[in-house]
C-alpha cells in the first residue's frame, strides 16, 4: 500500500511539474517569440510586493519531492522480503541506484537555486544546466533499463523499460535545448515528457499493485508484502505476451493523451495571451478607413 501511495504522489509530482512546465514556455512563446529562450525553470508571476524568495517556490517543491523519493528508494534497499526465488540483494541495489540518480538531480535543483540566489557565486549558463540535466535523464534510464534486465516479473520489466525510453527522450530533447535554446518544439516536448513519465508511473503502480488493474492470467504472489521484484507474475506464456501487448496499447493512450493536453494547453494559452495582444487593436475605429477611401476618390475625381 506504502508503494502505491508513493506511485502516486510522484505521479502527481510530474504531471503538475510538466503541465506548469507547458504553460509557462508557451506563454513566454507567444508572449515574446523573438527573445524567447527556453529556462530550465520558470518563476512564479507574483505581484512586486509579495517576497522575493517565493519566486523559487517552485523549486522549493521540487527539492522536497526528490527529498522523499530519495529517502524512499533507500528505505526500499532495506527491505528483505522473500522473492520467488528467494533472498536476494539484486532489489537492494536497484534501489540504491535510482536513489543514488535521484540524489544527483536533488544536487542539479540546489545548485540552480543557488545560482538564483547568488548569480555571482556560483553562476550557472542556461545550456550547462541543460547539459548536465541531458546526462542526468540518461543515467536515470540507464538506471531503469538495469533494473528492467534483472527483473523477475514481466510486467515490471515492462513497465521499467518504457520509463527508461521516456528518460531517455528527456535526455534527448535537453541535449537539444542545451545546443539550441530557441527551439520551442523541444521546450515544450520536454514538459511533455515529465506528464508523461508521471502517467506511466501511475499505470506501473495500477498494474502491479492493484488487484483490479492487473491483466488478466497474472497474479500478485502472496509470500511478497512490499510489491519488490517478482512479486507480480504470468502463470502462462500466452498471459504474459497478453499483458505485455496490454502495457504497450495502454502507453499509446497516454501518448495520444498527452499530445491532447499539449494541443489544448496550446490553444488555451494562445487565446488567453491573444486577447492581451490585440486589445490595442481593437479601439481603432472602423469607419476611419471608409471615410478616408471616399475622401480619396472624390479628390482623384
């Protein structure tokens, strides 16, 4: 239960981040399309007389979310529940390992708020940051793709894969950014890849922990408590190919989904910035250019 209730809350934690992510690049897009630059974080718009500090409030949550995923992932390398094959310390290090990527990135979001809050000493170029966020996402796939290959059960194996792909299309996309910050397509596809690393983190915690959403001819074994490896299995081949196709039609629609949220977050912005955009257009006159026009032809007359 412990497991699931973490799947979702960093669930939560990613969609949020990658939604805001989303919104405030187009904004700025549309707002200023020839200075825009993609930032590794945006601020919060705060009226000028509310605190400096709280500017970073999006960061401050950032930490505290990689705080507990980090402590989480060492606690569960602690954990010696039986496996279907027995004791085994091969969950133990995969845990250590993504606690070890998650601590990097923690040291990534407290170096950039440092450098917010004392650009003179330690300041940071926008494409470092970047660069170094590049080769934080493929660590954190390579991390899950190790897991994946040392994966009893099928259905975590899969679900460890495709995080590891989403990772690694994070990677690719601020390797991008960090070679071309004006790209907006990759700006906006990489707050797209943290909703939809956060929806797959949800289905992985309803597949393997939730009784109702495991497919069907796979089971949960009894003698496993926490949910560590192995502890979801096919009893058939038939059921794990079964399952295994299930996984990859479910990520197709949270693809198509999130490409739907990037369409609507698009349209919704576009609209609400259009409005500020043209309200100086809209006091001109009509008739101005009529009257003009019939002034104009009766003097050529």
């Amino acid at each position: 239960m412990a497991t699931l209730v973490y799947q979702i809350l960093s669930s939560s934690t990613l969609i949020s981040l990658g939604l805001y992510h989303m919104v405030a690049t187009t904004r700025n897009h549309l707002k200023y399309p020839q200075s825009y630059l993609a930032r590794p974080y945006h601020p919060f718009p705060l009226s000028s007389s509310s605190p400096h500090r709280l500017r970073f409030l999006q960061l401050y949550l950032v930490i505290a979310c990689l705080v507990v995923a980090v402590l989480h992932q060492t606690v569960a390398s602690l954990d010696a529940d039986p496996l279907l094959k027995g004791r085994t310390p091969v969950h133990r290090f995969t845990s250590l390992q993504s606690a070890a990527s998650l601590f990097l990135f923690l040291l990534l979001t407290l170096a950039l708020l440092l450098s917010e809050w004392t650009p003179s000493v330690l300041p940071l170029p926008t494409d470092l940051i970047f660069g170094v966020a590049a080769a934080l996402f493929y660590l954190q796939a390579f991390v899950s793709w190790g897991a994946a290959s040392v994966q009893i059960s099928d259905l975590q194996a899969k679900c460890d894969t495709v995080s590891g792909q989403i990772s690694a299309q994070a990677s690719i996309l601020c390797l991008v950014l960090a070679c071309q910050p004006r790209l907006f397509v990759a700006d906006v596809g990489l707050g797209a890849s943290m909703s939809l690393q956060g929806l797959w983190v949800l289905q992985t915690g309803l597949s393997l922990y939730v009784e109702v959403f495991i497919p069907e001819g796979c089971h949960k074994l009894l003698d496993v408590v926490s949910g560590v490896e192995g502890s979801t299995k096919c009893d058939m081949d038939e059921s794990r190919f079964r399952a295994v196709a299930i996984l990859d039609l479910v990520f197709l629609v949270h693809v198509m989904f999130v490409l739907l949220i990037v369409m609507v977050t698009y349209a919704v912005t576009a609209k609400s910035v259009g409005i500020q955009r043209l309200g100086s257009y809209e006091a001109l006159p009509s008739d101005n250019n009529h009257i003009q026009m019939k002034s104009l032809s009766g003097a050529q007359a």
